[in-house]
C-alpha cells in the first residue's frame, strides 16, 4: 500500500515538471520568460517575480514616465543634478564604459537629439533643429559623483536614455531570480534582447538570428548559458523618399545611422550583449568586427546595407574570411 502511494507521487510529481512560459508587453517591447520547472507552482511565482521585476526597472528607467529616477534626472539638466538609486547610477556608469569604449559611437547623451523623433507620428527634427541639439550631445559632460550617487546634467535640455542598454540589464537580473529560485533551465526575451540560461534539457536552446528585411532568419545559433541581442533598422522606423529614419542615432549627426541592418551580438550577459549590439549598429562592419576581434568571449554578426553577412573572427573558419 505504502508502495503503491508512494508510486502514486512520484508520477504526480512527474507530471508536474514542465515547460512554463509567460508573456507580456512591458518596456514597450515583448517581454517572454520560459522556464523549465519541477514544481508548477514554484515555477509559477519565479515567472510573476520576473514580471515584477521587468515592471520595477522600468518605473525606474523609462523616459515616458514623468517620476521615473531617469526622467528626474533629465528635467534636472542644467541645473544641480539629481540623487539616485544606486542600481541606476551604476548602470549609467556601465553606459558610459560602453561610450569610451566605442569612442563615442554608444552615448546615452543621444537622447539630447534622440527626443525630436517620434517614429509613431513620423516625426523628426529639421537639419537646423538636428544641428543644434547634437551640441548638446556628449557622454563626457555627464558628471557623476559617487559619493553622493548625484547624476548631473551640466547643460539645460541635455538628455540622457537607457533604450541600449536598460532591457539587457532587466534580463540579466531576471536571469539572477531565476537562478535563486533553482531553476536550471531558462530564456528570458525583452525585444531584442535574450539570454537562456542552462540548456534546453540536454540540448542547446536554438535562436535564430532575424532577417533584417524578409520573414525568418538568416541564421540559427545553438545556445547555452549566452546572452544575445540584435539591433536593427527595423524595429521602429519610418520611410520618407525612400530613406529609413529609425531608432538607433548616430551620436556625432543626430541622424539614424545607416552603415548597417542589424547587429547581433553573443556575450555573457545581457547587459554587455545589449550595449554591444546597439554600438556596433552605430559603428558599423570595419569599426565594429575590429572591436569586437578585440574583446574576449564576445561574438558579432553583422547584416551589412547590401545583405552580406559578417561575422566576427571567432566565429569563421580562417579559410573562409572575406567581407
Ligand atoms: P537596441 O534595440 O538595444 O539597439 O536599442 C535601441 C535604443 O537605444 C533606442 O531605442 C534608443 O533608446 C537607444 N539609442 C539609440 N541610439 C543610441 C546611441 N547612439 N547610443 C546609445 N543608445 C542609443
Ligand atoms: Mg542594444
């Protein structure tokens, strides 16, 4: 008897092992959390406290909401400054690395010409507007003081936006609550941004890369325990006369930048995934597969204007090299 009941849980507790998976719109984008769970229930509040966690960044980050710490921090520009959490100061400061990194291609700043667009009603700024709000972008003006975790914007209607880099981050704590909560086998998705943790049960988990112009992809990746995001000029946009404004500024014009499709980067983590692949949406094939060669545990493929794909050295056979 004892036997037989004992046979009884076990299969109902191998029933209760699976796949979960929620959805929802959260950061203007589509936030998906997939995991794999001994116990329905457990798996269930690790999956609302992903959500929460998503909503919780965003509150803190997004431009759209007047009392959000970013928001705050821009209506402060010119003057003092602002005091914030010490999550978004250092993230703010791990934007900035991006900014030196890429000599400037990755600049929070951007938003200081990045607000005249509104890609929605099709809106964007004259070449005169452009030209005087681009003066106002440049990364090095953010000051940042420790101490006192004050952000300021020294000149009135300078800008900053988390956009590149804030999804990655939100992924990459969200990976952390899954991992408190025991869970082995996971994928997190905001937009662009992915990182699977663990790997689909004894075999990779497999994403594939968009097609920057058609339906599909153009490549699948077998992926464990890796972050991956894409940029590209297809995610927000508008045509007018045949050319694409979208969402993703060249710092130094405060015009969308056009020298690639999309980017694609593989990292570690998504904070790191997500900064990169918008950097090097910005720096372009030469500049970008450069930096990218140069850094360890980082790959890129890169969709260049002309549809040829290029991959970063790790990620080709020496014999097959060319752009
Ligand atoms: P992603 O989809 O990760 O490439 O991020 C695109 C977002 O990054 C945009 O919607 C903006 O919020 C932000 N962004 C656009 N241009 C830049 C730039 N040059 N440097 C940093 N962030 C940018
Ligand atoms: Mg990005």
């Amino acid at each position: 008897m004892a036997f037989a009941t004992m046979l009884l849980l076990s299969f109902a507790n191998d029933a209760l092992a699976d796949w979960l998976r929620r959805e929802a719109p959260i950061m203007g984008t589509r936030v998906a959390v997939e995991v794999w769970v001994e116990q329905a229930q457990a798996g269930e509040q690790a999956l609302a406290d992903v959500m929460a966690e998503m909503e919780r960044i965003n509150k803190l980050m997004s431009p759209y909401i007047e009392a959000s710490e970013l928001s705050r921090i821009n209506e402060s520009a010119g003057s003092e400054g602002v005091v914030v959490s010490q999550e978004l100061f250092d993230l703010i400061r791990r934007a900035i690395e991006f900014g030196r990194l890429s000599e400037g291609a990755f600049d929070i700043t951007y938003a200081s010409v990045g607000h005249l667009y509104q890609y929605r009603e099709q809106i964007r700024p004259s070449v005169a507007q452009r030209e005087k709000a681009v003066a106002l972008v440049d990364y090095h003006l953010i000051k940042l003081d420790a101490e006192q975790r004050r952000v300021t914007l020294p000149r009135a209607g300078m800008k900053i936006d988390l956009g590149g880099i804030a999804k990655g981050h939100a992924v990459d704590n969200a990976i952390g609550i899954l991992k408190v909560a025991g869970i082995n086998h996971a994928i997190v998705t905001a937009g662009g941004d992915s990182r699977v943790l663990g790997d689909h049960r004894g075999r990779p988990w497999v994403l594939g890369v968009k097609h920057p112009r058609g339906e599909g992809s153009i490549l699948r990746l077998p992926l464990s325990n890796l972050a991956i995001s894409t940029s590209g000029d297809y995610e927000r946009y508008f045509e007018v006369d045949g050319r694409r404004y979208h969402h993703i500024i060249d710092p130094r014009s405060g015009d969308s930048s056009r020298h690639l499709l999309s980017a694609t980067v593989l990292a570690d983590d998504s904070t790191t995934a997500d900064a990169l692949s918008t950097t090097l949406f910005v720096m372009g094939a030469e500049a970008g597969l450069a930096l990218v060669n140069k850094m360890p545990n980082v790959s890129c493929v890169l969709v260049k204007p002309n549809g040829k794909v290029v991959y970063s050295d790790d990620l080709v056979a020496p014999s097959d090299k060319s752009d």
